[in-house]
C-alpha cells in the first residue's frame, strides 16, 4: 500500500531474506540490576568523571527464525530500521554524526520524514520456529556495531543470519558511540525513594522501595555504605528517559583519549557481560519472575510481545556448552569481540602486577564459554581502541583460537577496500590475528600454514557491511554502485555462513523457503514466499579457487607489505601505539598504492583526497 505523499519517492529496501525461514524480532530494554547481584565496577582512577557512567539498562534487538504460524496481522506492525519511537532524533544524530551540526541535524531531522518508513525484513514478536522443524537449541551470536551503529543498524547481516536459524542479539551501546541512545530511568539514589521497612512494599506486589521481585527471598538497601556503591532499584520510573549523546573522539592517542576510550570499552563489555546474563534467565525460564515493569519489549510494550520470550525457555542450550556461542562486531564492535574475548579467556591467567583490566568476568559459565573453539567474527576490524597503555598486556596476548592445536580455524576475519588500503590499520590487524602480537617488528612473519581465515572485498567502503551500503549506497561510495553494495553484502554473509557451517554449527545450504498456507503467506506480505538467495551457486568462499569471485581477495598475512625493513618496522611501531600521532591514508590516485602521512584526522591533505582514519563517519568516507 503506497505512503500518502510519497508515491513518487523511491523508499530505501533491503535485499531479500537469503536463508529457509522468516525472521521475527524483538526490542528489548531491561534494567541491569536484575541482571546481577554484585556491586557497580568502577576505575577509582576516574571516579568523579564517570561516577554513572555503566548504564542503569541495557537495550538490544533479538533478530530470530520465525514461524508463520499464528503471525497472521503481523504485517501491520513493520519493524521500522530508525528506531521507535524516537525516529527524528535518531536522524538528528546521524546528522551530527556526520558533521553537519547541531542545528543544521535539528532542521534536517524534520525534512526526510520518509526515511521513518524505512522497514526491516522481520515481524515484530513473530512466533519463534517451532523446536520439531530444528534442533532443541537456537546458534546464539552476539553483534557488537560500529561508531555511528544502532541495534537496528546491521539488520541486514543479522536478519540474513536469523533466516538461516540463528538467534542474534545486537546490543545498542551506551557508551557514547551511537547517535544517540534513550535510556529508561530507574531510581538511583536514597532521595528518590523509602527504603523498605516491611515486606508490604516487595516489588512482586508492585510497590516501589525494594529490590525483591517473585522467586526472590532477599530484600536490598539502596542507600550508599561508605566504600561500596550498589545497583540503582530496578523499578524505572514511568515514562522517564535520559539520553546518551555521540562523543566525537579524535582518531588518536593520548592520555585523555586512551582513557575516554577505555571508558567506551569497559561499557560494551559489561553490557555483552549482562546481556549474556540476560540469555541465561530466558533459557532458564527465571525470566518470568521478573516484575514486568522492569523488562521493555517492543516499542509500545505491548504484552503479547513479552509473552514471546517464554518462546525461548530450553532453547538456548548452547549457553552451557563451551564453545558455542559466537561473538561478531564491525569495526569497534569488531575491537570490542576482541577486547571482551580476550578478557574472558585470560581472566584466570597470571598477569603483570601492574596490569588493570578494563572488565573482569564473574561469571562462571561465561568463563567456561569462551574457548579456542569460540566462533570469532571480525568485520573490518579497527585496532586504535586497543591500542592505549592499559590494553597493551592483553592486545599483545594471541586470541583464544590460538590456543587451538589446529591453529586459528574459528577465526574470521573480512575487510572492507578501504580499510584495506589503509597499510598501517592493517599492519595493527596483522598484530591481532598473529599467534604473537606484541613480538617486535622485525620478528613478525607470514602465518604459514596455521593462518586465520581473512579476506577482504575489492572495490567495498568501510560501511559497505552495515545496512548503509544497501540502503544508501551512492553515499557510501562503493565503486559498483548499488548492485555492487548488495553483492559486497552477499559475500560478507556467504562467508560467515560457510564458517559457521564448516564449523557444525549451521547445517548444509538449504534455500527453501517456508511452506505457509496462502492466507498466511499473502498477509505477511509474502515475506517468506519469494526468498531470493544471498547464497553465491554454492562457491567456497573459505578455500577460494577457480570459480570465485573476482572481488573476493584472501589474505595469508605480509604478502600484501611493501617497502623494505626499517619502513615496516617503524609503521609498525606506530601501529601499536608507540607514537602519539594519528595517520590517515591518502587516497591512491596513481595506481602506486598511496602514502601514509602523519596529519591530525580530518585534515585536508592538498592536492589529495583524505579519508578519514577510522573511516565510520557518513559522509567523512
């Protein structure tokens, strides 16, 4: 049915789901203090600039197979890719993000009203697959975005994933990278409530002052004891939110910015910790004692979508199997699944005395999850994150897979063009994948037969595999255009899917849609009906050879370092973080492959185009 007023606009789409199933989906928001009962971590270091800086609440989208079963209405309730129910501020952000300022993204954020219509390939609160058409337990992975990234912001890869059975949680970070972020309120200190005096004033009976909810027999003080500082009441206050701005840091390092960036790193970790505590309670069943008012599902927070996370009761099993669980992220995400892996799997190892860990795992069946056999996915990775001095013991410590007497097989690794070209941001790649990241220069060698599987597409931008590159693809700014975006994006999916595959978690190919009874099917729009694969005529992409796409480029790690040396050394160097400057690539604009030039980010090289360091800014491409 057209849009009154926009019958003559061309409305941004996705491709086709690629795999047998629909996909439904859920928003979810829950407060953190019934995610855990241990104290606030905190960097005393810090403590008066970021005394509430780790989020009272945790917000995520949940992309699942769906049946199309009992889905039948489902179409009148479209999952909207800029956020509900704050869609002009979301673009307002995104606006700021690129640099067009506050009041310019205030006024622009008023104009485009159609981009609101923009829709996810999924059904809201659609009813999860059916236990009789897969196997008991749901693949879980865990997508961590980008600066500029949203929960719905990668909807692509991660519906794309859904529709091949897989669960997929994707976080909205609160930790000052998304556009903005709304927060519900809770109450946090001794003056915004009575402490309880007699167990008339439980949670479970709907009353505020306590932190008891059903299937709990102990009641909190949430008043200050000097020393320690505890959990904010998890009842939020009707109706109230607080907002979390984009903080624009430089592209570089230095003392306030390591920190600030620190900062930013403890907060994914503590929310991928919660939100894998979060998938404990739902696998559980221990989801249902929460008191309602302290879990948000779906925009409007309606009670049949709530009543779809008892769904996943026993379906989430791979929870307690070591291993299984797989972890994923674009570029900051990317450095966040290495920064919050990593200080899983080390977290009981022997360590400097003077090494600080950003976040230090509790909990013991997350301890136990995170292996050499833990599926690693790396989306153009962006190593400066990682680079400061306190993540130095653990950036120069290999990744878990490793550890793994079969090398690193659960690892993969894809990259844009543009990161690609970009000789020193590789260089830090190179380090990370390295069974010794923190060996000097000159000790580096190609990974021989033991190398990651690492790839990158010819002629893709930064953001060609977030959901920017398909929907608007002329600002991205890939060389194939709009076609040439969809088809980046198919790659990037085929390729995680064979990984995932290869390594028992999906089974083979299989690219029939879901049978439905034609009534179902037509009010659904057909979602499933007409599924187009994203799938590439069964083409390995893990073990390229005659046949795969031309754009499709492996890597075995240096054959791709030019210069002699000393050169290679001294980038190297700067790499890890050696040298406080910042470097951006100057475009290749002679076929010699460009030059590597020390500026401040952002700047005007003359005579050439710079593109920015991280290269996640709009625009700034």
């Amino acid at each position: 049915m057209p849009l009154p007023g926009l019958s003559n606009l061309k409305l941004p789409s996705f491709p086709p789901l690629p795999g047998p199933h629909p996909v439904g989906s859920l928003d979810i928001e829950v407060a953190s203090a019934l995610l855990t009962d241990e104290e606030l971590p905190r960097d005393d270091k810090f403590d008066d600039k970021f005394d509430d800086k780790f989020p009272k609440t945790i917000h995520f989208r949940a992309y699942y197979p769906a049946s199309l079963e009992g889905a039948e209405g489902m179409a009148q309730r479209p999952v909207r890719w800029l956020p509900e129910p704050h869609q002009r501020q979301y673009l307002s952000g995104y606006g700021r993000f690129v640099g067009l300022g506050g009041w310019v993204s205030e006024v622009v954020s008023h104009l485009p009203k159609f981009l609101h219509y923009i829709s996810i390939p999924a059904l809201e609160a659609a009813p999860l697959l059916p236990a009789k058409e897969r196997e008991e337990s749901l693949p879980i992975l865990i997508f961590s975005h980008g600066l500029g990234g949203t929960r719905n912001a990668y909807s692509t890869i991660c519906t794309s994933l859904a529709s091949h059975g897989i669960l997929v949680l994707a976080p909205e970070h609160r930790d000052g990278s998304a556009p903005i972020t709304f927060m519900r309120e809770t109450l946090a200190d001794p003056d915004l409530y009575t402490p309880p005096s007699s167990s008339a004033n439980s949670i479970s009976e709907g009353k505020e002052g306590s932190n008891t909810y059903q299937g709990s027999t102990s009641t909190k003080h949430h008043g200050k004891i000097p020393g320690k500082r505890y959990w904010s009441n998890p009842f939020a206050q009707a109706g109230k939110k607080s907002s979390v701005a984009y903080t624009a840091y430089p592209h570089e390092l230095s003392e306030e910015i390591s920190a600030g960036r620190n900062t930013q790193l403890e907060i994914r970790c503590f929310e991928l910790d919660l939100l894998f505590r979060f998938l404990q309670k739902l696998h559980s069943g221990s989801i249902n004692s929460i008191p309602r008012e302290a879990i948000h599902v779906g925009p409007n927070h309606e009670s049949d979508d709530f009543a779809v996370l008892s769904q996943f009761t026993s379906r989430l099993a791979d929870l307690d199997k070591p291993g299984k669980v797989i972890f994923c992220g674009h570029s900051f995400g990317a450095a966040t699944t290495v920064q919050f892996t990593k200080s899983v799997f080390y977290a009981d190892h022997k360590t400097p005395e003077e090494y600080r860990p950003l976040y230090t795992p509790t909990n013991p069946v997350l301890k136990r999850q995170i292996t050499p056999a833990t599926p690693t996915i790396l989306l153009d990775l962006w190593c400066l994150p990682l680079l400061g001095p306190r993540t130095r013991w653990l950036f120069e410590q290999p990744l878990p897979a490793w550890h793994s007497p079969t090398g690193p097989s659960a690892i993969l690794t894809i990259m844009s063009d543009q990161f690609f070209i970009w000789k020193e941001g590789m260089r830090a790649v190179w380090r990370v994948l390295s069974p010794r990241p923190g060996a000097k220069s000159a000790e580096i060698t190609p990974f021989g037969e033991k190398h990651p599987q690492w790839f990158y597409v010819k002629g893709s931008r930064h953001l060609s595999q977030s959901d920017f590159g398909v929907l608007f693809p002329g600002q991205v700014g890939g060389t194939g255009g709009a076609d040439g975006e969809k088809r980046t994006m198919a790659l990037n999916v085929s390729a995680v899917r064979e990984f995932l595959t290869d390594r028992g978690i999906l089974p083979a190919a299989s690219t029939t849609p879901e049978t439905a009874n034609p009534e179902t099917a037509a009010t659904v729009e057909g979602l499933a009906a007409a599924v187009t694969t994203l799938n590439l005529d069964n083409t390995s992409l893990l073990k390229p050879g005659e046949g795969a796409p031309a754009e499709w480029i492996a890597l075995r790690g240096g054959e791709w370092i030019q210069g002699d040396a000393e050169e290679e050394a001294k980038a190297a160097d700067k790499a890890m973080g050696r040298r406080e400057s910042v470097h951006e690539y100057v475009e290749d604009k002679e076929g010699d492959g460009g030059e590597i030039r020390a500026t401040r980010s952002g700047v005007q090289v003359e005579g050439e185009e710079a593109i920015e360091e991280e290269g996640e800014g709009g625009s700034k491409l």
